[in-house]
C-alpha cells in the first residue's frame, strides 16, 4: 500500500524530539565536546510566532536565541533551515486553505528575499515580498 506524500502542515508535526547532540569535531561554530541543538519544525515555529509585527529575525539570531534558550552552545544549522522551510511552507498552505494572515507563523520576517530558503519555497517569492512590504521590512 502506497501512501500519499505528506502535506507541510504534516510534516510541521513531525515527532522526532528535540535534542542535543554532543559533538565529536567543530561545526558551525560549535567547538569539539560542546552541546548543538537539533530543534523540531514546531519549535522553529513557536519562535517564528514571537517575532513582532514589524521586526525582521535572521536565522542566525534565530538559533543562538534557540540555543540560548535550550542551554546548548549552538544551534544545528542544517535542520534549522530545514526546518524554517517547512514554517514557511505549512504557513503558505494554510493560508490557501483560508486561514487569516493574522494566525499565521510569520516566516517572512525570518526570510528575507536573497536567502537560499526563499529560492527553494514552492510558491516562489512574490508573497513574502508583498508580506515584507507592507511591514516594511528590508528586502
């Protein structure tokens, strides 16, 4: 039995906990023997949902908040953007379903127009544009 591909408000739910792994080598940033936090896309998506009208994050300050906030030396970097991706993408879905602006997890002030996340959401980039604008965010 074949199943269906997921949606990206399902893959939101993913239920691989978060952690921290203890590294062998240096990684982003992260000296030998410190502590870099994995998060879930749900945790990616409870900060997102702090963010300010008005205010834009980068994801770098997105992880350091995170790993400030889960008492790690950093934040995995490959996950994390993998994770704002999948925000993103469920946030767009819902919005197609009818959700209000309002309710949903603000990505476009995580996401400015030039990062490689933005090249990457399946609904291209003319709506985090327009969100940008209106809240005068820069491009």
């Amino acid at each position: 039995m074949k199943r269906g591909k997921k949606t990206w408000t399902q893959k939101l739910d993913q239920k691989t906990p978060a952690k921290i792994v203890e590294l062998d080598r240096e990684y982003a940033g992260v000296p030998a023997g410190g502590g870099l936090f994995v998060p879930t896309p749900r945790l990616v998506e409870a900060y997102v949902r702090k963010i300010p009208k008005g205010v834009s994050v980068t994801p770098q300050t997105l992880r350091k908040d995170l790993a400030t906030e889960h008492k790690a030396d950093g934040t995995c970097p490959l996950t994390t953007g993998i994770f704002l991706r999948i925000v993103a993408e469920a946030a767009y879905e819902q919005y197609l379903a009818g959700t209000p602006l309002k309710d949903l997890a603000p990505f476009w002030r995580v996401i400015d127009l030039q990062s490689p996340t933005a090249k990457k959401l399946t609904f291209g980039t003319d709506f985090l544009k327009t969100q940008r604008e209106k809240e005068k965010l820069a491009a």
